[in-house]
C-alpha cells in the first residue's frame, strides 16, 4: 500500500473516531442536560408544593382562630342575653309570690316541706308578701313562721338544728330550673332547641348538726 491512501485511510478513522465522540459528548450534554431541568422542576416543584402547603396551613390556622374568636363571641353574647333574661325574671318574683295564683299553691307548698323535714322541730322563713297568708293555714299553726327580707318568693323549713333545709323559695326554683330555662330561652331566640326538663320539687340540703 502506498503512503497517500494510507494516510487517507488513517485520516477517515480519525474523523470516524472524531465523530463518534462528539455525537457521544452531545448527547452526554443532552442528558446530563435533561437531568438538570428534571432536577430543577422538582426542586421547584417540591418548593411550590412546601410553600402551598404552609400557605394551607396558615390559611387553616387562621381559619380556625376566626371559628374560635366567632364561637367565644356568640357564646359570651348568649351568655349577656341569659343574664338579662334571668335578672328580669328575679325581678318579677316578688310580684309572683305575692300573687293569688301562688297563693293558692301556699297550703300544699307548706305541706311538702314539712313532709320532706320529717318530725323535726323547723322554723318556716318566708318572703314578706306571704308571711300573713303562712300564719292564717293549719298547716302553720304553732309553728315559728317569720319573713325574711333576702327571700323574693316562696318559703324555706329549716330544722332547728340545722341538719336540714327545705328550699322551696321561688329564687331556688328558678335557679334549679336554670339550664332547662336557658335551653328554653335560646329557642325562642332562634339558637337552640330546648330538650331538657327541670324539677319544681324543692331542693332538701342536709348538713352536719352544729
């Protein structure tokens, strides 16, 4: 073989072998290329989705703040109407006991505290209003029948020894009857349903003997 086909022979090798590792370098660039965009959208994919999620969360948290400061808001401005509702009613007691429909109720009212005392020696403390009515029954004949100026209507026994107490009061009524009363008082605003049921039987406390 002569020297310049040798030498061409040679030559196309050379741009073969030159060709074969360019098109191999592009196509290194090419994927190591394409790993980088994939690498970079998923580290920005992943920053997006870091960052909805805090934003989702703050947006929740402020969420339930709102629900929470909105919830504590209605339940104090109920809890206003109750009192009001309630301080009304106690003001209207006195009126009631003193009224003949209560009046009425004196002799059997009377009688169901002395029963719950027992056979005990009691004294009767009542509202001013019905301390004559109270005398004027059998049922308090010979008893220590008095008012007291602290009770808006109706009537407490207490034994004489302390160990026992009768409250038969209206003020007692009312406050035992408070939740079913609330629950009732909601409904007529529109807030709940009243689903309870109170006792109008008088409330017999017992205590140490002095």
């Amino acid at each position: 073989m002569t020297v310049v086909p040798l030498l061409q022979a040679l030559r196309r090798e050379a741009e073969a072998e030159r060709d074969r590792v360019l098109a191999g370098a592009r196509a290194e660039a090419g994927r190591l290329a394409q790993a980088s965009r994939a690498e970079a959208d998923s580290a920005r994919a992943t920053r997006v989705a870091t960052e909805r999620a805090r934003l989702r969360a703050a947006a929740e948290r402020r969420t339930i703040e709102r629900r929470r400061t909105t919830r504590g808001a209605v339940l104090e401005a109920r809890q206003r109407l109750l009192d009001r509702v309630f301080a009304a009613a106690l003001d209207l007691l006195p009126r009631t006991g003193a009224g003949p429909a209560y009046r009425d109720t004196l002799a059997a009212r009377l009688a169901r505290a002395l029963a719950c005392a027992g056979q005990a020696g009691v004294a009767v403390r009542c509202a001013p209003a019905i301390t004559a009515a109270l005398l004027g029954l059998e049922a308090g004949r010979g008893l220590d029948i008095r008012s007291d100026p602290g009770i808006r209507g109706g009537l407490r026994v207490v034994t004489l020894d302390g160990s026992l107490e009768v409250d038969d009061t209206l003020e007692g009524s009312l406050e035992r009857r408070r939740a079913e009363l609330s629950l009732a008082a909601l409904q007529d605003f529109g807030e709940v349903a009243a689903d309870s049921s109170g006792s109008t039987w008088p409330a017999v406390r017992t205590a140490a003997p002095a």
